[in-house]
C-alpha cells in the first residue's frame, strides 16, 4: 500500500512492496530474501475485486488499485503499516483531488472501516 501510495505521487514512501491476493488461495511462491521486500495481503470478495484499475505499461496489463481504495486500505491495515501512513494517504488524495469523498467513503464501506475513518474524513473535508 505504502508503494501504491507513492505510485499515486501520496508523499509516504517505503521500501517494501504488498501485493493482494485472494483469500484462502494457497500461494504457490515467496519472496524471501528479496529487496525490497514483498509483503502478501489477503483480501476476500469484494474487497478484493472493487476498485481495480487497468494500465498497460511496456505491453503488460496492470491491474492496480486505485487511490481511493487505496487509502481504505491503509486505514484497513494501519495496525501492520501505521496510522500516520493512512492519514497521511488520506491528506493527500483530498488535498491533491485524487479521490473524492464519496469514492472514499464508498471503498471505506466495502473494506468495513467506514467508523474507523468517519472522523478522518470530516476533519479533512
């Protein structure tokens, strides 16, 4: 998330990749030892599949999340990642208008931390 942050021009930058997968799907490689690190976050229906977004970039299809459920998902995982990251993702995506609220309390629903941002999202409004 942290990378998808600064992807997206969010200013917290981390040297560790996550990449999403499907929950209850066994992962068939790791990613040990490698730089930077790679951390595997399981998502399960919706969360999951809302929110995706397509690029091609060098003729390879990439499925990316966008900013909005980018940031729900920080607030999702700011246990592991940190809540100054999430509100700083957040800060970012209103100030820069790379989501809107309604995006952010959309996603923030589907990822089932709609009370947890409900403050956030005033005091930034």
């Amino acid at each position: 998330m942290e990378k998808i942050c600064r992807r997206e021009g969010l200013r917290k930058i981390s040297l560790q990749y996550q990449v999403a997968a499907l929950k209850m799907r066994r992962l068939h490689f790791l990613y040990r030892g490698v730089y930077p690190p790679v951390k595997m976050v399981q998502f399960s229906g919706e969360a999951y599949s809302a929110g995706i977004e397509v690029f091609e970039r060098d003729q390879v299809t990439l499925r990316v999340y966008g900013v909005a459920k980018t940031v729900a998902d920080c607030f999702k995982h700011r246990n592991k990642i940190g809540l100054d990251v999430a509100l700083e993702a957040l800060k970012d995506a209103r100030a820069k208008k790379k989501a809107s609220a309604d995006d952010l309390w959309r996603f923030a629903k589907i990822c089932r931390v709609a009370n947890v941002m409900r403050p956030y999202l005033a005091a930034v409004e």
